[in-house]
C-alpha cells in the first residue's frame, strides 16, 4: 500500500481492510473495513428472491475477506482472489473513491484502452434495487 494512502487509513484509525471480488471484470475490490460495512448492509438489505440481488450478495459477500496492513503496508491477499484477478507479478492499485481497485497489470492496460472506446449498450439497465447501491 502506497505510503499516502496508509497514512489516510491510519488517521481514520482503519487498520484493516476488506477485499472482495468485482462481479463484472477480473479485479478485486478493497475497502476500509468502516465503508465495507456500509455495503455490506446495504447488500444484505437487497431481496433475497430476486436473482440478480442474490447473485451479487453470493459473490461480494461471499468472498469478502478481512485483511489488516503488515508493518511494512503490505497486504496478503487470499489465493483464491489472486487467482480470480490473475495476479502475477505487476499489479495495479485503482483509487476509486472510498476504495481501491486492484488489478494484474496487464489486465488493466488492456481493460482500460477498451473502456476508452466503449459505447454504452442501452440494454446495461441494473435492477431498481441495485441503482441506488454505490459500490
């Protein structure tokens, strides 16, 4: 974890961090432990009938993992994620706001070129339940 970053964590007093996995493209998802509850009840609140809604709790829940900074600022990430983001050797660290994204090098050079020349498909509606959820 990049130096500035740490030091914004430990002035919340966040010591610990949850990842998860991006259910759309092969990257994880990394919050501070205080926002991840946020979605986390946010997520759970979702109806459970609906097949999207369940799909979505299944995936992010499930493969939540509660991670904590060592004293040098690394973090050790589950195989089982590593393999779902194909993390090698380069990886990339995506400030996304109240989280980070993290991704195997490659994989985001290539993803971000395509999303560069990407059009908007008008059949990407999310479900009502889920438009309000900011991830």
């Amino acid at each position: 974890m990049p130096a500035r970053y740490r030091e914004q964590l430990q002035k919340h007093s966040v010591p610990q961090l949850v990842v998860t996995i991006d259910t759309e493209v092969s990257c994880l998802l990394l919050y501070p432990l205080v926002e991840w509850e946020v979605i986390e009840q946010k997520l759970q609140a979702l109806p459970s009938f609906n097949r999207a809604a369940r799909r979505i709790q299944r995936l992010l829940i499930g493969h939540a993992t509660e991670l904590e900074l060592d004293s040098n600022g690394r973090l050790l990430l589950p195989p089982l994620l590593r393999e779902y983001a194909k993390l090698d050797k380069k990886i990339m660290l995506v400030g996304q706001g109240k989280k980070f994204e993290v991704w195997d090098e490659e994989e985001w050079h290539s993803g971000r070129a395509a999303w560069l020349v990407e059009e908007k498909n008008p059949n990407d509606e999310l479900p009502p339940e889920l438009q309000s959820l900011a991830l």
